[in-house]
C-alpha cells in the first residue's frame, strides 16, 4: 500500500480546523463540525481505495435537501467547476420539495450500490439524517456536510456558513439601520421553521437582540412555495401593530416578506432585511424595499465541498471545515456582488 493510500484509509486529523474561504464583511468565526465519529479510526472502503488504484474517476455526489430552490443553482455550478478542475464525476442529488424521508432513502440506495466514493450532504432535517450518516461512515465512505450542518453526527466535516453567527450579523446589521435606540416589532420569517439551520440562525438573531427594546416575533413558517408564503406573510402582518422591521432567514421568506411590503406600500416604513441573493432580492434592494441581505456564496459552498472530498481521496489531505462567510449586500456594494439564481 502507498504511502497516500495509507493515509486516506486512516483519516488522524486530531481536530476539525476552522479555514475561511474567504473574508467578508460580517463573517463570525466558524463552529468546527461536532462529529460523533472517531476520525483516526476511518477506514476507507476496500472498493474506493480500488478504484483510486485503478486510477478510476472519483464519484462524488452532493445531496442537497431541495433542488428545486434556486439556491441549488449556484451551489450546482459551483460543484461543476470543481468537478471539471480536478477530474471528478460530481452530481447534485436530492429530493425535490425537502423530504426528508426520500433524502434518506435515496442516500442509502447509493451505499448499499456502492455507487458512491465521496459524500456531502444538506440535510432537511439534522436528526432524521443522522443515522444515514452514519451508515456512510461505517461504510468506509468519507462523509461531510455542506449547507447546513450535522452536529452530533459522524460527519468528519463541514463546509458552510457558520449558521448562528450568520443570524447575529442580520440582527447587528438591522440594529445599525435602525438608529438609536430602537423600538417596537421584529417579525421574523422562516421557510421551514423545524429545520436545524433556520434554528441556529434565528438563534443568533434572537440572541444578539435580547438586551435590546426590540420585541421579536417568531419565527413564522411560511412553506416555500411563493404564493402560500406570500399569504402567510400577509396574514401575519395583518395581525401585528408597531412593526419597524420584518427579518427573513432564508431565500425565499424573504422575498416573500419584500413582495408583500413592496404591495403594501411600507417601503421606507418598515425595514425589511433577509438572507442570500437571488435576482428577485437584489430587484428589491436596487428598489429600496430591502435593507440588506447576507449571502452565504452557495457556488463556494459546492465547490469546496466537492475540493475537500477529493483532495483527501486523490492526496490524502485531511479534511477540514471551510467557512464560506456572511456577506452584507447592501444597494452600495450590489453591483459587486453574485447574483445567486
């Protein structure tokens, strides 16, 4: 056995490192990937380490928890790029509208076949992800999630934003367009409040509010398909008094909350900021109807994701989280900025 080959099948990191991929305004410090899996006992698989001597393509496929939203674009195109530049088949798998269920299912047909050689995941739900993670794991297939994390579970990484930091920087960021001293609602919007990562944001968000005269509302579920978000959006702000601001923790709450005050006429009245940077957002910005909006650079996240899995297959390099950054787009700074759909 060579001496790369050796170090691929025992992975002795001692500990998960914290690497930015880049630094952007706004960008917490990365929580390292909590895994339950002992790393310097990971063995590869005999039928990986096969096909590395044999000099076969590696098969690496990122399962996103819903390729249908158009966050997944970027995140594709980025795994693309990584794939042409280090010569690997790389696919993006997932089930369309986050079900849980079909995300495992489809996970654990992929390891019984065999049909995997490197693996990252974006799960729908953290814990009903868990066990499959583990069974990749015990497979002998490097394992890691992107996206959104898996603490707790045998991932040996995580490439990503730091979730909870991102929503303390949105919280901090609307303080500052606030003013002095501000007070009445936040009303907060999720697309799926049950889900690890709105947890963790809203979370910051929550917390770096708490010593404030701020009274936060939510987070309210509002689905993500557009015309039923926009309703619950709608009903919702129907109800509240004394709002200044509506904060979304996603994509696509936010366009929804930026669609109904933009029909509602509270541009300018009620400050409106959210997360990534799809066209329609950036519209809203240029419009002054968003504040600002944090992207989380979803083609980075594919890109590395795919980057660490092989650079350990094909080199025998550790892997190691990756931090992709907060980034706050404002109107000054959009024309610099990646459109993320």
């Amino acid at each position: 056995m060579s001496l790369k080959s050796k170090a691929r099948r025992l992975l002795a990191t001692g500990a998960v490192a914290a690497v930015s991929a880049m630094v952007l305004a706004g960008c917490g410090a990365i929580t390292p990937a909590n895994s339950g899996a002992d790393d310097a006992k990971f063995e590869l698989a005999d039928y990986i380490q096969q096909r590395i001597d044999d000099g076969e393509p590696l098969r690496i496929k990122l399962s996103y928890h819903d390729p249908s939203l158009a966050f997944a674009t970027p995140i594709k195109a980025g795994m693309q790029k990584a794939g042409d530049e280090l010569g690997v088949d790389v696919k993006l798998i997932g089930p369309t509208g986050g079900d849980a269920a079909k995300q495992v299912s489809e996970l654990q047909t992929l390891i019984q076949q065999q049909a995997v050689d490197g693996l990252a995941v974006s799960s729908a739900s953290s814990d009903a992800l868990k066990p499959v993670i583990s069974q990749a794991y015990d497979a002998g297939i490097p394992v890691i999630s992107f996206n959104t994390d898996n603490p707790g579970s045998d991932q040996i990484g995580f490439v990503g934003q730091d979730l909870t930091a991102s929503g303390e920087s949105e919280a901090q960021e609307l303080l500052k367009s606030l003013g002095d001293n501000p007070s009445g609602k936040v009303v907060v919007f999720s697309l799926d409040t049950g889900a690890g990562w709105s947890h963790d944001r809203f979370g910051g968000f929550e917390d770096a509010l708490k010593d404030t005269d701020l009274d936060v509302v939510g987070p309210v579920n509002v689905g993500n398909e557009p015309s039923e978000a926009y309703n619950t959006v709608e009903s919702t702000m129907s109800g509240q008094k004394d709002v200044v601001a509506i904060a979304g923790l996603d994509c696509c709450s936010t366009t929804a909350a930026a669609k109904w005050i933009s029909q509602s006429g509270n541009a300018g009245e009620i400050a409106m900021v959210g997360f990534d940077l799809l066209s329609t957002t950036a519209d809203y910005i240029e419009k002054d109807v968003v504040t600002f909006t944090i992207s989380q650079n979803p083609a980075e996240q594919g890109y590395q994701a795919v980057k660490v899995l092989a650079d350990f297959l094909q080199d025998g390099t550790p892997i190691e989280s990756v931090d992709t950054g907060a980034q706050i787009i404002t109107k000054e700074n959009l024309g610099d900025a990646t459109v993320e759909d």
